[in-house]
C-alpha cells in the first residue's frame, strides 16, 4: 500500500481528547488505503516540565542523560497514540527512535539523521500492521546511546521518515491552517497559500515564520518530499492546508510570496576598527567560536585605515557577542574603537520566487517603508529575498504596509 506520514506537534496532542482527535484523522487515512506513519511530538508543555527537572536536578547535567530524560515525552504520546489506535480497531504499535533505529550522530541534544533503515516497519507493514506511530525528535547515536534533535526536530524526523520511505506526502498538523502572507496576528489581511515553493517556504522558516522548522524545509527540499502544513483542530478536507512542493507545481504566482518579520533581533556596531586584510575573519571567527549566529552583514567605507563593521544577531546572543569581541580587542586580537549594540530592532523581509524575473521589487520596498517613516538601517538581499532591519516600533505598520503594497490579499 502507499505510504503517507503524519505528524502531530504538541498542541494536536495536548491531552487524551486531542489524541483521541488525531488518532480519527489517522484512521481516515488507513480507510482511504494507506500505511501511516504517525510521528509525534510530546504533549504541549511536556519537553519544557522535563528540561527544568534535568537543570534542577544537575545543573552541570551530562547531555547523554539529558537526552534520555527529555526524549522521554515523545514516548509517552507515541504510546497514548497507539492505544488508542487499537481501541478503535486499527492495527498499530509505537516505536522508539532505537527501535526503527533512527539512527544519527553523536551530537547529543543537536543530533542529526544519518539513516532510517526501512526493513522493520516495513515487515511489519507486511504483516498487517496499519500504523506505525514513531515518537519524534529521537535517534540513537553510534554509541547506541539515545539522541535528541534539537529545536523543530519531531518535522526534521516526519520529513526524514518521508525520505526514506518513498511516501506518496507528509503532513504537518499544528495550530494553524496553513502558511500565510505574513503572521495574521500581525496583519488583519494575511490570505493563506494553496501552494508555496520549496525555496519560499525555506526563506520564510529562516526569516521568522514559525510554521515550519528550517532543517525540515531543507530536507524536504533535497529529497523532494510533498508537505502540506494544516491544521489538526478544523475539520478534514482533501484541499485544507498549504502544499509546500517543487515550484513546477505551481501554476501562477504573485511575485512576492509573503512578508516575514522577526523582533528578536540586534545590531551589533564595531566602531573604528583596523581596516585590514583578514580584519572580517578575525571578527566573526571569534563570534563564531563564542557560537553567535551572525545574519546580516555591512561594512562601511574605509576612512584613514579605519572602518566600521555593522551585523544582526537573536538578542539572546548579545551577551556572548560582546564577551567574545571584547576578549579578542584585550588579546590585542583585535582593534575597535567602541562596541555598540542596538537591541530594539526587527528584521522585515519580503520573499518571492517571481523576484528572479522580475525588477523592482527593492525599489517598491524601500519606497513603500520611506512613505510610512521608516528609516532603513541595514539591508540583505538574496535572489529571492530581500531583508531590511528597522526600528522594532515600526515593525507591524511595516508588514501591514508591504503586505498592502504588493497586494498580497489578492491571488495571482
């Protein structure tokens, strides 16, 4: 029978009536002739209650007990699933990430996925079994030991499960209905997508979309997996969602897809620095060994052998940022005038694949934010992307302003 994977995040599998809802949604499937791959994700606040015990218990805990603690939520839902799977008749059993085996490498809490063999739920299938419900976001290192995937794993996990198994698409299930123009909660007009292409959707995700994890995205992508993102509290319907696929899919499109923001942003100003070769290497290899996430980049012009360096980075990052900077400017590693940090801005973006054919799209941009007010501080562009950071009070006029000028309300 062709095979279809499911995923319920943690909201879909709140408590025993949420389960229960899943577990019917599950059940249309196998009625409509598939095999089911169920991935699960722990109940909604579960990881975060299991996270807290490990720093309470060891604060300096060892990561491969960490991972036996925490990938334990994933457990109990796939073994609540299967339940009550049986209870209504349908042939089903859970499985751990040791036991498919998931199998990854060794980075505990931040594991990724070398290989899903597909030989012992496919026997199974063969046998009769009709779902295979998989507990998420786990694996087994090459030590044998179990492994977590970090933030987003239980999508990397369902997409992976997808790869490997040849299935004919992979569901998403969460709170929302879909991906959109830009976050409804922000802009009032936000339409949801039929379709979205691979490489919107990965800008999006990266952006600060919060539907989709970006290693899921990613991986989908390189292998071609069809994924619809819908909701598990509406009711069942063969076009509900948004279908993420191969842009070939898509008919027509407008030319920018959607407009993203993030608020958790900084700008990081290194004033007055020694404008020589490797200057830049210096720089964000210590920021890189301090483990801070740098984005977008800008250097002004050199004056007198001296020259400013401008990048963003998640506020949570600022702290380390400046520490490493400032241990390599006292090592003499370094040589800057003064460090400035900036920790009330947002990153706005607008992505598109039709931004590859067609040309002012910047240029509506920056005018649409210049009518409006909005002074621009630092700007990126990609093929298909282009990202500004502004001021974080001005962020929702500026998603409602560009969602209006490029008429994202409308279809193509």
């Amino acid at each position: 029978m062709p095979v279809l994977v499911m995923k319920f995040g943690g909201t879909s599998v709140a408590n025993l009536d949420r389960i229960r809802r899943a577990a019917k949604r599950v059940g249309v499937e196998v009625a409509n002739g598939y095999d089911v791959i169920v991935i699960v994700s722990a109940m909604s606040g579960k990881t975060n209650e299991l996270v807290g015990w490990v720093g309470e218990t060891s604060p300096m805990f060892d990561a491969r007990e960490y991972d036996a603690v925490v990938a334990s939520g994933e457990n109990v839902t796939a073994g609540l699933m299967a339940l009550t799977l049986q209870e209504m008749d349908i042939p089903a059993r859970s499985w751990q990430g040791w036991q498919v085996p998931v199998l990854t490498t060794s980075a505990h809490s931040a594991a990724r996925i070398e290989d899903i063999p597909p030989e012992n739920i496919m026997s199974k299938f063969d046998e009769g079994m009709r779902v295979a419900v998989v507990a998420g976001f786990q694996g087994r290192s090459p030590e044998g030991r179990i492994t977590t995937l970090g933030r987003g794993g239980s999508d990397t996990t369902a997409v992976a499960f997808a790869a490997a198994f040849g299935a004919e698409r992979c569901d998403i299930y969460t709170d929302v209905d879909g991906v959109y123009t830009a976050d409804p909660r922000v802009c009032s007009k936000a339409r949801k997508l039929d379709r979205i292409a691979f490489e919107e959707m990965l800008e999006l995700a990266s952006l600060g979309a919060k539907v989709l994890q970006t290693r899921s995205v990613e991986l989908a992508m390189r292998y071609k997996v069809r994924l619809r993102v819908l909701s598990s509290f509406e009711g069942q319907s063969g076009n509900a969602g948004t279908l993420v696929c191969d842009e070939e899919e898509i008919m027509e499109s407008n030319i920018v897809a959607g407009v993203a923001h993030s608020r958790d942003e900084a700008k990081l100003t290194l004033l007055s620095v020694a404008d020589r070769p490797g200057i830049a290497a210096t720089i964000f290899t210590a920021l890189s060994d301090a483990n801070v996430n740098v984005d977008m980049i800008v250097q002004n012009i050199s004056e007198e052998g001296r020259t400013d360096m401008t990048f963003s980075c998640p506020t949570d990052q600022v702290g380390r940022a400046e520490k490493a900077l400032d241990a390599a400017h006292e090592q003499d590693v370094l040589n800057f005038q003064e460090l400035v940090a900036d920790t009330e801005v947002a990153k706005i973006s607008v992505v598109g694949i039709g931004m590859r054919s067609h040309t002012g799209v910047a240029a509506k941009m920056f005018r649409v934010l210049s009518v409006e007010g909005i002074n621009i501080k630092v700007i990126t562009t990609s093929e298909i992307k282009i990202s500004v950071l502004i001021d974080r009070k001005y962020m929702e006029l500026a998603v409602q302003a560009l969602h209006d000028a490029f008429e994202l309300d409308k279809t193509a």
